[in-house]
C-alpha cells in the first residue's frame, strides 16, 4: 500500500513522546475504496499518455481531486464522474468503454459485427452525431442512409448527449430486431428509417479486372474498411489483378471510416516503393515517422476515390500517395480525423481510448478538422444508389476512368 511520511522539520516535539512521533511518521494514507483505484487508474493514463499536456488548458490534477470527493456508490456512478472528467478534455476521441462497449469495439476490429452497419462521429462543431460512411451491404446502406446524414433520435431516444459509444450500443441488438433512426440531412429535410439489425460480415475488398474499350485493363479495388484482416486481402488482390495482366487501377476510399494505423501504413507499402508514409507528433511534439519499404507490388497508374466518408487509416494512405506522387486523388474533401487513438484495458475489464497523437502526411500536413483536398474536385452525386457505385453511372469513378485514360499519366509519376 502507498504510505505518506510526514517530514518533522523541528527536532523538538512537544506533548508527544518520541514513540509516538515515529508512529506518525509512518501513518498511512487513507485507503482508496475500489472506485475512487478506478478513477485514479484512469486519471494516471490520461496524466501519462493524453497528446495534449495542458489537458485543454484545465487543471488536470484538481480535477483529479474533484472526482474522487464525488459519491459512488456503485460502478455506473464510477463510470459517470470518469466520463465527466474525461469530458472537460473536449475530445470525443477520447472516451470510456464499459466492459460491452470495450468487447464489441476489439470484435469489429477483428472483421465482424453485428447491428445496422453504421460508423458514426461525433461532430465537433454541433455535437450531434453524424454518420461517416454506411458499411457495403449492410441494413443501413441498403436503407439509403448517407455519409454526412446526421442522426437526431434512435427509438425515440434523441442522441444530443449521447456518446459516440451508447450511440452505437443503441443500434447493435439482436439479429432480426427493428431499430429506427430519425435523419437529417442537409438541405433535404428529414426522414425516419425502420432498420433490421443484421449480421455483418465484413470483407474490406471488393477486387476486379475490367477490360476497356482501347484494350487495356484496369483492376477496380474497392477498400470499406482497415480492419484486420484489410493488408492480406489487399495485398491478395494486387498480385492476382498483376497476373491477370491489369494495366492501372482505380483505389476506392470513399466511406471508408478507417480503423487500424497500422494496416493504413502497410497498404501504403503495398503500392509505394519509397518515401515516407506518414509522421506522428506526440504531446513531447516528437516527430516518429513511417517510410515505404521498397516492396511495393505495382507501379501501374493509380488514381484514388476520396469523399467526406473518407476518414482516419484513409485519409493516411491517400495522403501519403498523394505527397510521393504516386496517385491522383479524384473526388470531395476528405472528413478531417488526423488524431490517433491507443486502447488501454482498465482493470475491471472496461477499457479506455486515449488520443495519443497526431499524425501529418509525409509534407507535413496536418490534416485534422480540415481534411485532404483532392487533386481534382468531381462532387458526388447524392442520387446515386448502392448498385450504381463504382459503374459507368458513378460521375466519380468515370472521372477516374477518364483520367487513367489519358496519355500524360505516368505510373509513379512525382
């Protein structure tokens, strides 16, 4: 147990006997009950880890002091006054994950999920939730909800105050029930959507070989999501489109909300033979930096789809071939989430996302709250449906398709 010694500065003590000062001396600190170890577990990582040290110009260490004098009398009222802490950071990044919370989160990581199909954001200028992009296939995208759609109410329940995570606690449920979501969307009203919560699967590729009309070939690779399965199917896809003799590629970012660093930076490797990928600042402000290892599996044309679903590992692999030269980005400004998150366990099983850095591009970028801009603007047409993405009726990828065909595009090209 921590213990506190009380320092006597003067050697005479008076109305005490010596016995008795050196058992005070040795007082201990009060003991901690089970809930305030928890709060100050949290409060420590945050101390230790969090990318900003002024902690939003709040006085980090009376708020520490703050949280434990509350009452809790159980783990529910832990888990608010640690959510009320958390919250003066003014970080939506950084957040508490109860023990169901923390479980679902590893298992959509790991390439499945269960619910509507929805990956949603807290915005951080309205506070409402706001959808990054619906995953391919799922109820939700089936249904016609958009990427920029904001969510007002789930069951009736308004989501202003929601967490991003009781948010997505609300949506997941057993396959087969109904959830309803009420949505806005700019400049097109509102509108109330019955959805069947499914089972999920997600596969992050979406690979093929489309011969063209002047005889070339170009492999159309489709990327939903950096999971953890995401670098091998890639990779998969790039050497069988190779064999079958593919000419240039169209990569499609678009809705992609992105998920794990690390398989952001080894796609990038896939496709870059040199250079850097990406820099990361930490709150000391030291710079670490990830580069391309020289074995990419193509130097075949590449342009890039990007839109305002494009978010996170997305917006560092476009970044990063669009900083070496190595692609055309083609599309809308990208969402603008250049912040990243460590998962810490806490030791009642919940678990704790603590934004930890930033990250720039290899020009040093940094691209949060403002986003990639592309290298030619073609918006996207909200009209479009599920089926037309990605075909001659898509304005975007068509664009795409235009571009590769012209003869000053160069493979590699910087």
């Amino acid at each position: 147990m921590e213990k506190r010694f009380i320092w006597l500065r003067s050697l005479t003590i008076i109305g005490l006997s010596i016995a008795a000062a050196l058992l005070l001396m040795a007082a201990p600190a009060t003991a901690l009950t089970e809930e305030q170890k928890l709060i100050n577990e949290v409060w420590r990582i945050i101390d230790r880890a969090y990318v900003d040290p002024t902690f939003n110009h709040k006085n980090w260490w009376a708020l520490r002091e703050k949280s434990l004098k509350q009452s809790m009398p159980n783990r529910e009222a832990t888990y608010g006054a640690i959510s009320q802490m958390l919250a003066v950071l003014d970080d939506p990044f950084t957040r508490l994950l109860k023990p169901d919370q923390y479980r679902s989160l590893q298992t959509s990581t790991s390439g499945e999920l269960t619910g509507v199909g929805l990956q949603i954001a807290l915005d951080v200028e309205t506070k409402r939730l706001k959808v990054i992009s619906p995953i391919v296939g799922s109820p939700a995208a089936k249904s016609g909800i958009l990427a920029g759609d904001k969510i007002l109410k789930i069951d009736d329940v308004t989501t202003e105050g929601l967490s991003l995570d009781e948010a997505a606690e609300r949506m997941r449920g057993v396959v087969g029930s109904h959830v309803t979501l009420k949505i806005a969307r700019e400049n097109g009203g509102e509108r109330e959507f019955d959805l069947v919560r499914d089972r999920i699967e997600v596969n992050p590729v979406i690979a093929e070989l489309r011969p063209q009309a002047d005889g070339s070939k170009i492999g159309y690779l489709r990327l939903s999501q950096f999971n953890a399965n995401a670098t091998m199917e890639v990779a998969h896809a790039i050497s069988k489109l190779e064999r079958d003799g593919v000419d240039r590629y169209v990569l499609d970012l678009r809705n992609n909300p992105g998920g794990l660093l690390n398989a952001g930076i080894e796609i990038a490797r896939l496709w870059l033979n040199e250079g850097e990928i990406v820099y990361t600042v930490n709150r000391q402000g030291t710079i670490g930096s990830f580069e391309a290892t020289g074995k990419a599996l193509t130097q075949d044309p590449l342009v890039v789809l990007v839109n305002q679903g494009t978010a996170s590992a997305s917006e560092i692999l476009a970044g990063a071939l669009q900083d070496n030269g190595r692609a055309t980005i083609l599309g809308e400004k990208t969402f603008g989430k250049g912040l990243i998150q460590s998962l810490f366990d806490l030791s009642d099983g919940a678990g704790l996302a603590v934004t930890v850095a930033k990250y720039e591009t290899p020009n040093h970028t940094d691209i949060n709250r403002l986003g990639i801009q592309p290298d030619r603007i073609v918006p996207l047409d909200q009209s479009m449906t599920i089926e037309q993405i990605g075909t001659p009726l898509d304005k975007q990828y068509q664009a795409a398709i235009d571009m590769l065909s012209e003869t000053s595009l160069v493979a590699g090209a910087k």
